[in-house]
C-alpha cells in the first residue's frame, strides 16, 4: 500500500517554457502532500507543503509565484514550473501523507528536469 | 545547531560487517521516527519507523530509540554490496500533518 505515482519521470525542454508535474497517491487519500528538489550530491530540500483545498505553504527563498502548486483533491498535487530556466534544472520529489504526525511520508519516484 | 543531525560520511563497511547510522534531534517533541534509504538518482524509500524507546527489528534491520538523549540509530546486519545507498533520519514533530525534518544523510559504502 501506499503508492504515489509521479509523472513526468524526466523532461528535457527549452528555456523559458512551463513543466506540470503531476503527483499522485494511488492507494490512500493524501490530506498532504510535499515537494522537494534536490541537486546532485545535496541534500532534500523542502520546497513547500501542499494541502487539499488551500493554498500551499512554501519555505522560505521560494518563489511562489515561479513554483505554482495546486492540491485539488486528496489524491492529485501538481507543481508547475513556470518560465523554467537552466538553474531550475534538477530532481523534483513529491511525497504524500495520511496528514497525521505519526504518519511516514511516501514518495514519488521524482522528476528530473533539464532546462536547456 | 540542525535540528535533525547526522553521523557525517561517507561510511564503509566490508560485506558481512554491521553498519551503524547515528541520527539526533533538537526538539523533544518529536514522536515519529523514520529510516529512509535513498539510492544514488531515485528517490528515498521508507525503510523502518519507530515511535517508542527500545529497539525495532525488521529483518537485517535493527532502529533504536532513546527519547532522553533525543537519539535514533539504524543498524545494518550483514551489510550487502545492496546496502550501498545514503540513508536518511527523519523526525516528526508533534501536530506537524506529517511534515518530516530530514537529516542530511549518511552514504554508506558495502565494498564486496
């Protein structure tokens, strides 16, 4: 049980252009979900908290208005990239959770997004 | 000071050794623990949770809780060129939704 399925698995594209990822658990209502990035050799980053029906919470030095998120069920996260540059290229994790503190999260298999 | 800390690597260990991962954490707060496993280019897997002191078995893997010293280790019985991955300590605080504080990770190196 619990699976989340994340989709694309990898997108190369242009400068300049917009990149949905689409974040799904599969088996289990997520009341939240968590988007992560992660460059090579580095650390998980949070990037933001995604609840069903209200806006995301983002970390601090995130753009908000650059990664736009959207929880419209308790099954589908989506984040989307907008004017994607170089620098935004790396590996996107999206995670899901039951919502409760004593609940693990269960992740995507990730995005990686090469911006050329 | 993290709030999530762990043992720095990398570590290696030889086939058949045990391989011991160490991880603290600030907030006395914290009620869930978990092991993640991450391989090089995926993303992480859960591996073991843990929510009371002592120790929790599964399999090769042994997690141990010490709430007093704010402490939380994996041991790795038997290690496998397999095991050969960067292992993740998360914490969850109390009435957090299930946001987790990661650690930095500890890459472990299982040489044959």
């Amino acid at each position: 049980g619990a699976v989340v399925s994340q989709h694309p698995s990898w997108v190369i594209c242009k400068s300049g252009t917009s990149v949905k990822i689409e974040c799904r658990s599969l088996d289990f209502q997520a009341t939240t979900m968590f988007w992560y990035r992660q460059f090579p050799k580095q650390s998980l980053m949070l990037m933001a908290t995604s609840n069903e029906g209200s806006k995301a919470t983002y970390e601090q030095g995130v753009e908000k208005d650059k990664f736009l998120i959207n929880h419209a069920s308790l099954t589908l996260s989506t984040l989307t990239v907008t004017s994607a540059h170089p620098e935004d290229s790396s590996f996107y994790i999206c995670s899901a959770s039951l919502g409760d503190s004593n609940q693990p999260q269960h992740f995507g298999d990730g995005t990686r997004l090469s911006i050329l | 000071q993290k709030e999530v800390e762990q043992n720095s690597g990398p570590l290696s260990v030889p086939e058949g050794a045990i391989a011991s991962l160490n991880c603290t954490y600030s907030d006395r707060g914290s009620q869930s623990f978990f092991w993640y496993r991450q391989y090089s280019g995926k993303s992480p897997e859960l591996i073991m949770s843990i929510y009371s002191n002592g120790d929790k078995e599964d399999g090769r893997f042994t997690a141990q809780l010490n709430k007093a010293s704010q402490y939380v280790s994996l041991l790795i019985r038997d290690s496998q060129p397999s095991d050969s991955a960067t292992y993740l300590c998360a914490v969850n605080g109390r009435g957090n939704a299930g946001k987790s504080t990661f650690g930095d990770g500890t890459t472990l190196t299982v040489k044959p």
